[in-house]
C-alpha cells in the first residue's frame, strides 16, 4: 500500500532539487569560508576585467587630457591616481562581493536544513513501513 505522506514528501523533495536545489546543494559541499573565498576570488577578476574595460573607455573618451598630462611628463602622478582608483573600485567590489555571498551561503543553509529534514521524515517514514 502506498504512504500518500511519504509520496508528498518525496514530490516535493523532488521539486526542490529541481528547482532552488540545483543552486543550494552544490554550494553546501563546501564550508561557508570556502565557498565565499573562492566567490571572492572569481569576483576579484571579474571586477579587474571590468576596470579594465571601465578604465579603457575612460581613456578613449578623456584623451586629449590624458596626453596633456603624458606630455607634461607627469606619469607618476597619473599612473599612482590610477592604482587608487584600482583599489578603491576593488575594495568596494569585495566588500559588497562578501556581504552577498555571505548572505546566499546563510540562506542556503536555512534551504537545504529543511530539505534535510524532510529527507529525514521520508527515511522515518520508508522504515515505518518496512516493520509493517
């Protein structure tokens, strides 16, 4: 005889690996200092290739000024604003970088704590019915 509880349960289990769960269980294979380190990391070069782009554009639209100040002869100046920049933008990135991964990690563990015990009410249940 089928157990409708059990069948519910494990339809929605079901529906929730295919769902949110194909985010949420990959990211609890890894502690949550790994996982937002190694989302930094990417975020970190992500962030670098956009200055990049970010500081390429700026460079074709301001370049009557930037060879007036490569022809004053004033790079370290320029090239030390630049790096400032750089750092300003990167720490910034990071920053907000860490808060939303910490925060996804946070709200995936809330996520997958209740497919686990949902998971655990269907073992409980599938061993109920073997003693029957």
């Amino acid at each position: 005889m089928l157990n409708e509880e059990r069948i519910r349960l494990m339809t929605k289990m079901a529906s929730y690996e295919e769902g949110i769960g194909k985010e949420y269980l990959p990211m609890k294979q890894y502690y949550r200092r790994d996982y937002v380190s190694l989302e930094m990391l990417k975020t970190f070069f992500t962030s670098t290739i956009a200055f990049g782009i970010l500081c390429l554009c700026w460079i074709l639209y301001e370049m009557e000024n930037i060879t007036e100040v490569l022809n004053n002869g004033d790079l370290i100046s320029f090239g030390i604003s630049i790096l400032v920049k750089y750092l300003i933008f990167i720490v910034i990135y990071q920053v907000i970088a860490f808060l939303v991964y910490n925060r996804r990690y946070t709200k995936a563990t809330r996520s997958v704590k209740t497919y686990y015990s949902i998971l655990k009410r269907v073992q409980r249940l599938r061993e109920k019915e073997e003693k029957v």
